[in-house]
C-alpha cells in the first residue's frame, strides 16, 4: 500500500513538471508572435497604402 502511494505522488509530480515545462515554453513563444503580428500589420498597412515616389516635373 505504501508503494502504492509513493507511486502515485511521483507521478502527480512528473505530470506537473511536465505541465510548467510546456506552460514556460508557450510563454517564452509570446513576445516574437507579438513582433511577428506587428510587423505583419505594418506591411499590410504598407500593401494598402502605397508611398508614391514625388512627382519630377520635366
């Protein structure tokens, strides 16, 4: 019985080591899918809204 109980704490510890080894790397994922949607709504803002070069008068 006591096995039994050993057993299983090592494996509720095993499955939440697991759960904040993941959890740590979504998070370390966050702030270059936050660069990435802001670069990507700049180049769309670019793609609508052209800059046209100045005019040379001739």
């Amino acid at each position: 019985m006591d096995s039994t109980v050993i057993i299983v704490i090592l494996a509720i510890a095993s499955v939440a080591s697991v759960l904040l080894f993941a959890l740590k790397g979504l998070l370390d994922q966050v702030p270059d899918v936050i660069d990435s949607a802001g670069k990507a709504r700049d180049a769309w803002h670019r793609f609508k809204n052209p800059e046209l070069p100045p005019r040379v008068d001739d």
